[in-house]
C-alpha cells in the first residue's frame, strides 16, 4: 500500500496536506516544488502513481491562507477526517508561537528607573532651592527691621499672618512697683501690660478686644498657708465704676507657708483703655478692702502697718507689764480684718519679780479699750499661762477694733479680793 510522506511546515512545524500552498497554522507560504508528485523510493509508492492507487482520488483543493493578523484555526472538515501519520509530533510550545525579544522590556524597565531618578534629583534641588530662598528672605526682613525699630511689631504680624499664626503684641506698660499686705501675704505689683492677647493664657484670644495683664510678687512669711482664691479678691475697677473679675491667673490660690513666687493676673479690658485711670481693687466685699490704682506712683499710706514703741507699765498681781511695741494692721494670722475694722497687736513683756508663781488663763483678764469699746482678744495670742516667780516672759495679744481709732487702752481686768486692775494707755496715730 502506498504512503505519503509527511511534510511539515518550515515555519512552524505544523503537518503539510500535499499540493498546499499556505500554511494552515501561520500562513508560510510552501515551496512551488510542494505540488509536484513526490519520487518512488524503494521503500515508498508516489501517490500520484495511477497504478499503485487502489481508487482514483479527487484532488483536494486546499482554503486561502488566514490573515497574519488572525489566531489558527481547525482545518475544514474534509481534512480533518484524514488521519494525520503516525509519525507526527505535536511541536513545542516555543516552535508554534513566535517569541518575545525581552530586550524591549529590559529597555522599558532602564527607562522608567531613569525617569524617576530624574524626578528625585529635580524634587531635591527645588526643596534646597526653597529654603535657599526662604533664608534669603529671613536675612533681608531681619535687616529691615533692625533699620526700623518702630516697626517690629508690625512685621512680625505681617509675617505670621501669612501662616495664619496669631501674635502677641505689647501695647503698652506701666511700671508700678507697689506693694501692700492682703490677709497676710505681701503683694507686691510690678507692672501692667496692655496686649492683643497673652500666649501663656488660654483664657484670652485675638479675637476679643484686648487683655490687660498685672504682674507680681507673692511673699508668705508665716508658717500658714495663704487661704484665698483670686477670683473672690481680686476686682478690677474701670473708669465708667464698673467692675470685672480676673480671667485667669498664673496661680489661682493663695500661697504656702514660708514661700514666695512671682504671679500674674489677666483681665479682659480693651486696648484703647488708659491703664492709668484703672484701680485694682484686693479683698472681698466683708473685708477691709485695699484700692491700688495703676498710676505706679499712688499713695498706698492707709493701708500700711503702723507701729509705736510706748515701753508703759503697770503692775499686775505681783508682776510687772511692759507694752514694748503696738502697730494697727489690715491683716493678722493670715486673716484680713473685716470691713470697716482694724487689728491692734500689742507685744507685752511680763516680769515676775515676786517669790510667787503667776497663773492664768489671758482670756480672762486681758482686754483692749477703744473709746467707749472694749474688745477681747482674737487670733492667735501668744500670751504665756503663767510666769514662775524670779523669771519673766514674752507675748503677742491681738484685737480687732474700728477703723478710725488712735487712742488705746490696754487693760488688766482686777480679780475681787487677788488683784486690782491695771490700765497702760498708748495712741496709734493714723
């Protein structure tokens, strides 16, 4: 029986129908030859030979090749009904469709790792650029504002409002350096500032009308903390007699025992307000109150301690009283007298020369006459309990009279059948 030999294509591999002049798979055209009838071998029979045919065979006229640009397609019916020779294997992968040059995608890859180098290099020069600029810029503001001294607050504004940043702008201050004593703590005020608003307050902002700050400094000398809050002592009197509350304050509450500090005390007050027309006002309303106005040269004479030496006796019982010093104060024992009222302190020495101990209870016999009033003792007295005979003895006798008063008596109240009364006069002049 006679065979065909298998022809494949040279372009692909793919298996050849004799006479077919395109390939089915990739459409190379086949050589003219590949019509011709193939030569007898002795191992092979030409199919094109009549003889050797058992039947006579109608040619088989192959499709049009497919366009380049079209994917393979089956082979019509007709072919695929003929049993491809057994001696035909299916090509490789890389043999049917072409490959790829990966050097495009190498290039490609070059390309775009070039590119963002590039981009890195320009993003770094225009930031130095930036802050080249920007220094540039600094230098020559800074020398501007050196030449106009006048105007720093105003550049310094317009400099930050480019970045929305409020700023602190001063106004205006007034040196004070003033002091007075409040419940026992020693206030002394340094000065006033007027400002759009103080960056160390939370409580104030740019946008209200304006801030006027006190500064000063808190001195406790006792060995008791300071009992007051800055809201309830403090009052600021404005020209109209109205008055305000405090804001804020660096500390709010009284200080310790034995300390000192420097403080401050905002108030919401517009900047067209003259400062010296402004009257701080220290104490609450059942205290005696002290008014400060901010003039920096007030006269504070009236709230000032005064202080006598009398060196007056009088026997007592056996014993010798000496007053040794007596002064008129708005504050004792970390308390501020009341309103309309005055403490009197009296430092006595007692001497006892006698062979007998003297013992009492001071609340019983110590008194403090003021015109027609006669005050007992308050806050803390120090008056000894007793003296023994041969020794004598130091104290510190306390009252609270009317404000007002200049002449004084300090009395000894006389026990029935022990002691007669014993009265030692001083004046404390205002």
């Amino acid at each position: 029986m006679a065979t065909h030999n298998a022809r494949s294509c040279p372009g692909c591999g793919a298996p050849l129908i004799p006479g077919q002049r395109f390939c089915q798979n990739c459409g190379t055209l086949i050589d003219s030859r590949a019509n011709q009838q193939t030569e007898r071998t002795p191992d092979s029979t030409s199919i094109s030979d009549p003889l050797s045919a058992p039947t006579q065979q109608t040619p088989y006229t192959p499709p049009p090749p497919p366009p380049p640009s079209s994917s393979y397609q089956p082979a019509p019916e007709a072919f695929q009904q003929q049993p491809a020779p057994s001696s035909f294997q299916q090509p490789p992968d890389y043999a049917r469709t072409p490959r790829r040059d990966s050097s495009g995608r190498v290039l490609t890859q070059f390309g775009c790792g070039v590119l963002v180098f590039i981009l890195i290099i320009l993003a770094l020069c225009g930031g130095a650029g930036w802050f080249i600029w920007n220094a540039i810029s600094n230098a020559a503001n800074t020398s501007s504002d050196s030449g106009n001294p006048g105007s720093s607050n105003n550049n310094s504004s317009s400099s930050n409002s480019r970045n929305n940043t409020p700023v602190q702008t001063i106004s205006k201050t007034v040196q004070l350096n003033q002091g007075v004593t409040y419940a026992g703590v020693k206030l002394t005020f340094k000065d006033a500032q007027q400002a759009n608003f103080f960056q160390d307050d939370n409580s104030t902002s740019p946008q209200k009308s304006g801030v006027l700050r006190l500064n000063y400094r808190e001195e406790n000398p006792s060995s008791k903390a300071a009992s007051y809050y800055i809201n309830d002592v403090f009052r600021l009197q404005l020209p109209d007699h109205t008055s305000i509350v405090p804001l804020n304050g660096k500390y709010s509450l009284g200080t310790e025992a034995s300390t000192s500090r420097d403080n401050w005390l905002d108030f919401q007050v517009g900047q067209n307000v003259d400062i010296k027309q402004l009257v701080l006002r220290i104490g609450r309303d059942n205290e005696a109150q002290i008014d400060l106005p901010l003039t920096g040269n007030a006269d504070l004479g009236k709230y000032q301690d005064k202080i006598i030496k009398p060196n007056k006796q009088a026997l007592y019982s056996g014993t010798t009283w000496t007053i040794t010093q007596a002064r008129t104060t708005l504050s004792y024992d970390n308390t501020q007298a009341g309103k309309g009222m005055i403490f009197v302190v009296v430092d006595v020495r007692i001497d006892n020369n006698s062979s007998t101990d003297f013992n009492r209870y001071y609340g019983d016999y110590i008194r403090l006459k003021a015109g027609d009033t006669t005050s007992s003792l308050t806050g803390n007295t120090t008056i000894p309990l007793g003296v023994p005979a041969g020794t004598n003895a130091t104290g510190e006798a306390a009252f609270l009279v009317s404000q007002g008063s200049t002449s004084f008596t300090f009395v000894l109240l006389g026990t029935p059948g022990v002691s007669q009364q014993a009265e030692i006069p001083f004046q404390i002049q205002g």
